[in-house]
C-alpha cells in the first residue's frame, strides 16, 4: 500500500480524545490519587488496545488491497488476451515491440513481435488524413484507430457489419420500365397475325432476359413492361451493357422493322413512389434522346447504355398539330412573350426564334427575341433583319427583357432545353409560362418545370419543328419573304444542304417556306464564308489523322484559337472525306476554353461521345467546351474513344 496512506492519521479524533483523558487523570491526582490511579490504569489499557487495533487494521487493509491488486491485474491481462480486439505496441523505426493474442491470431502467426510494422500492414506507410480508418487484411476487413503519441493500434473485425451492408445495398429495391418504340408505326400496315408473331417474338427474348438474370418482368400495356429487381441484378444488367437492346434490335433489323426497345430504371432512393416517378423520369428521358437504349438513374447520377440507332421519323404530325393548338392558347393568356435560343446562337436558333415571334403576331401579342451578342455565324442574316421595318425592333438584350417579363410572361426556348444553355436564365425563374421547342436529343439537364414541351429528336433543326406549328397555328398564314428565308436557312445549315438528317417532313416544312417566298439564294449568301475563315479551316485540317479506319481526328496547334463556328466547319468538311464515318476537331477558343466538335454520318453516336466529354448534342451532330489544354483534352478524347469501343464498339 502506497507510504501516504500508510503515514496518513485516520484516527486524529480519537489521539486528541486520549490526549484530554490524560490531561483530566493528572488534574484528578491533585484531589484524589487512589481515583486518578485507577482511571490511568484503565487509560493505560485502552490506549493499548486501540493502538492494537489501528495496527491489526492497517495490517488487514494492506493485505485487501495486494489482493485486489492481484486480482484487477490479473483480469487486466485476461481481458487483454481475450478481448476480440487487437492491440500492438510500436516503436520509433516500425518496429513490433508487443502485441496481444489476437493480432498474431489474425495474423495467422505463433508471433510478429520484432518484426517489421509495414511489412504486414503495408498500407500503414501511407498518410493517413484521418487516425480512424479502414483495412483489408487477410479477406477481413479491420477498423484501424491509429494513437501516434503513444504509438499504439487498435483493430477491430467489422467484417460482418460490411458484409451486412453490403448485402443490405444488394437487396434494395430497384424498379423500371421498358417500352417497346414505334410499335404502332413500325408494324402499320401488317395483318394481325404477322404483327402478333414478331410481338411474340419480342416478348419472348424479354421473358428469357428476365429469367436469365432474375427479376420480375410484368407486362403492363401492350408496348409497356415493369421490371422490379435488387441492386445486384441491376449491377449485373448494368455489366451486360443492357445487351438486349442489341438482342431486339438485331431482330427487328432482319426483319426489315424499326422497332427498338427504351428503358428507364431508377434506383438508389428508399421512397417507392419516389422511386416510381424517377423511373418514369428516366424513360423520359431515353425516349427525349432517341430510343433504342437504357437509362440508370442512382440518386444524382444518371448513365446511358446503348443509343446505337439513329430515331426514326415519324409519319404523323398529330402530336405537331396538338402542340400547336396548345401553344395558341397559352400565347393568348399571356401578357406578352420572350424567345430565346441558346449562347452563341446559329441559323436555326435565330430562324425557330422568328417563327415563334410570327405566332406571336397572329395572336396579337408583344413579343421580343432575347439575343445577347451576334457572331459571325448569324451576322448575314442580322444585317438582313436590321434593314426589316418590324423585326428589327423585335430583337432586345438580356437586360432588356428582365425589365419587360413578369410572372405572366410566356418564355419560349428553341433550339436547346438546358437552362445553362440560354443567354438568361433569371428569365425562367421569374415567368411561371415557359414552352420548350428543341430536336437535340434530350440530357440530364432538363427545364423540368415547362408548361409545354415539344421535343423532337427525329427532326432535323429546330425550324422544320416550327414551321410545322405555324402550318397549324393559323387557317390562312402568311409569312414575310424574310421570316420564311430565315426559316429556310436554319433547316439548310442543320441538315448541311439537305444531306443529313433529313426526312420527307423536313422537305415538306421546306417546300412550305419556299411557298411562303423563302429565297435560296438569300440562304446560300447567308452560308458564304470569308476567306480568312477557310484558311484557318484548312490550318486545322493539315493536322488530321485517321484513327480506327473510320475516325477523323484534328486537333489544331497550340494558342491558336479559333472560333466554334470554325471548329464545326472543319468537322462538316472532314466528313466529306473518303472512308470518314465520324470526325472530331479539338482547337482553343477565344474565351480560352477547349472546343470540341463532333459529326457523324449516322454509323457513330457521336453525342453518347460528347456527353463523356462534358458536353452534348444530337446523334450525328455535337460539341462540348472543356477546360484545360488542347493535348490534355486530346489525350482525354482519345482515352473515352477507347473505352467506348472497349465497352460496345463504335460502329452500331
């Protein structure tokens, strides 16, 4: 027992007690000695048995507390040595200077002590933000809370925790739908019992799909499907590449149909009806790009597969004529309307914009063209709109129309349907009205609080969209020479003189325009380029290269800047060239950023390409404006050219 204890007085009041007894005895001598002798006596005998029993206490209390001494380091070490913990003492140079049963149990070893720290924890070497991480030792996975200042570690098996979350993120619940396109298109004209055959044969390759890899497919319309499923199927699908879309494709191809599959799934998110109209989302989405591909929607990440086929055109302009009507009612409900395209607007940006300020007119209405800053691309057709008595006063700068809109505004968006993409955004969120008219392939960025949404993927521009409305809009229209002219000249730019994307819609909204006295030769001195332009394109085009037998890649020298518009114009000449299925230019801008454009014959999705690249488009016709240097991006395209090919070829 420590000394400070051991000297310590327990029993001062009691010594101070016999210290006032013996005073009173010498005091009792002077009047009665026989009485004082006694009462000494009798202290004298109590005075020897309380030291007696301080003695024998103090004797007893120091043999309690060996025992329990003893006893507390003795469970110390058994709990030490039995504890499912492991501990290890370490030294200055990494080495083991003690440790308890359970690390060389985990270890698999009689002892490790003396050995080097790192040579069994390698991972140890390496910085560790945080005293508290984890390791994967021996198939086992091991809580690690690293004490530097008395070098100690604790591991603790969380092997069974991981496993259970493991499993439980396994078994969560994931749902989607499938649609089968074009079913009413595709199969129009065949008699029942050819139609329910191919049909059959459809469902059936479904059916196998479903069975091969375990989820519950349940047929909910005649082109519809749910799919409910855990998260380990979907990892598998998601492994497949989703290869029955390539399955049916195949199919239909032989059979001379274009019917294709859309899939929307949605996953990561407890709340089933959540997770429901996120499915649904998703299929939207898929059907906005095109068909014919899956779309995975996990919490905030949203991943494409397949979208080899280019979308069909459809022979009915119902859904044209139904849009029309309803974008005639909400002009006339609105105060006035505002129009805007996208940044650095082309030809049927401008072209889609002044169709909508037609029907504006029609419903006399006020309404503006919100233009931030012309460009070359579109500076032909301004100079013809500044010499017009009525559009030139319809075009106003960004500033401009934040001082005209109200919430009772109607805010039309062509040629794009991403929020980022127009000159200002504030527009949307102060207007409760807003219409989107656009033929790109629907992103993951997406206006989603639209009043009415008209979305094309087929089409060729924009303008062919519009000029369809109009045709609509009114009994008896009548457009101006230059409205029609502009219109013309959007549809001529986006199918590059009729030669992509083009369908027998596209030259009848054409053959409407020309009626409506649009001038082809106004159009074609529109698309005149300037000297110094096409010398700068023939710069670029010097350093092309062929890349897997079909692929043109050009990337333009360094600090050369050159304008999008240049950019694009390379590409559209390099597919021009022999053996060229799709080309790519990469070049620096002059606002510093990277300019990708991407064209494609319609053999290469080149939009799935430029959407891994930060940026988007329609199937045969994209770009994305990246940071970095021109051999960074480069180095970036070539690295996803390859993955892609890896993944699913190029070639659909």
């Amino acid at each position: 027992m420590p000394k400070f204890l051991m000297n310590r007085w327990q029993n001062l009041h009691t010594i101070f007690s016999y210290i006032l007894f013996f005073a009173l005895i010498i005091v009792l001598f002077i009047y009665e000695w026989m009485i004082a002798i006694i009462a000494l006596a009798i202290g004298t005998i109590l005075l020897l048995l309380s030291i007696r029993a301080d003695k024998t206490f103090h004797k007893d209390l120091h043999n309690y507390v060996m025992t329990l001494s003893h006893r507390v380091k003795k469970a110390g070490n058994e709990v030490i040595h039995e504890l499912p913990i492991g501990m290890l003492l370490y030294d200055d140079e990494k080495k083991i200077e003690w440790h308890n049963p359970y690390i060389a149990q985990m270890l698999d070893k009689e002892s490790v002590i003396g050995e080097s720290l790192l040579e069994f924890f390698p991972a140890l070497e390496e910085e560790q933000e945080d005293n508290e991480f984890e390791l994967f030792i021996n198939d086992e996975y091991y809580q690690i809370l690293k004490k530097d200042d008395e070098r100690l570690i604790y591991f603790t098996n969380i092997s069974d925790l991981k496993n259970l979350t493991v499993k439980h993120e396994e078994e969560k619940l994931v749902m989607g739908i499938i649609m089968m396109d074009n079913v009413d298109e595709a199969t129009q004209g065949m008699d029942d019992k050819t139609r329910s055959l191919i049909l059959a044969q459809i469902i059936s390759e479904l059916t196998e799909w479903s069975n091969q890899f375990g989820f519950y497919m349940r047929r909910i319309s005649s082109d519809k499907f749910l799919m409910i499923m855990n998260q380990k199927v979907l990892q598998s699908l998601e492994g497949s590449r989703f290869e029955i879309l390539d399955t049916v494709r195949d199919i239909t191809a032989d059979l001379k149909i274009p019917l294709t599959l859309s899939i929307g799934i949605s996953s990561g998110v407890e709340n089933v009806i959540e997770l429901g109209s996120i499915m649904q989302t998703s299929l939207d989405i898929v059907l906005g790009r095109g068909g014919d591909q899956a779309a995975v929607k996990a919490g905030e990440n949203l991943t494409f597969y397949g979208g080899r086929s280019n979308a069909v055109e459809k022979g009915t302009r119902v859904r044209a004529r139904v849009i029309s009507h309803a974008l005639r009612e909400l002009i006339r409900d609105s105060e006035n309307v505002m129009i805007m395209g996208h940044i650095y607007p082309d030809l049927d940006s401008i072209g889609a914009a002044i169709g909508l300020l037609k029907a504006a007119r029609l419903s006399d209405k006020k309404a503006y063209v919100v233009l931030e800053d012309a460009n070359p691309s579109i500076q032909s057709l301004m100079d013809e709109i500044g010499d017009h008595e009525i559009l030139k006063d319809s075009f106003i700068s960004p500033e401009q129309a934040l001082q005209l809109i109200d919430k009772h505004t109607l805010v039309c968006v062509v040629d794009t349907h991403k929020a980022s993409m127009v000159p200002e955004p504030k527009l949307l969120q102060i207007s409760q009205r807003i219409f989107v008219v656009d033929h790109h392939r629907r992103s993951e960025e997406f206006i989603n609080d639209a009043t009415l949404v008209y979305i094309e993927h087929y089409a060729s521009s924009t303008c062919e969209l519009v000029t369809e409305i109009l045709q609509y809009f009114h009994d008896k229209i009548s457009l101006d020479k230059l409205e029609a002219t502009a219109m013309l000249a959007g549809i001529v730019v986006d199918t590059k003189s009729f030669s992509l994307r083009t369908g027998a819609r596209t030259f009848e909204a054409a053959s409407f325009l020309r009626r409506n006295g649009a001038n082809s030769s106004t159009v074609q001195r529109m698309l005149k380029e300037d000297l110094q332009d096409y010398l700068q394109q023939i710069e670029i085009i010097k350093n092309a290269k062929i890349a897997y037998d079909h692929i043109a890649i050009a990337v333009a020298k360094p600090n050369h800047k050159n304008s999008q518009l240049i950019i694009a114009k390379v590409a559209d000449t390099l597919l021009n060239m022999t053996d060229v299925m799709a080309s790519l230019v990469i070049s620096e801008r002059p606002d510093g950023k990277v300019g990708l454009s991407a064209r494609s014959l319609g053999e290469v999705n080149v939009q799935i390409l430029m959407e891994r690249m930060g940026g988007g488009g329609h199937f045969s016709n994209a770009g994305a404006q990246v940071e970095g240097s021109v051999e960074e991006v480069s180095e970036r395209l070539e690295q996803v050219l390859s993955e892609i090919i890896k993944e699913e070829g190029l070639l659909k």
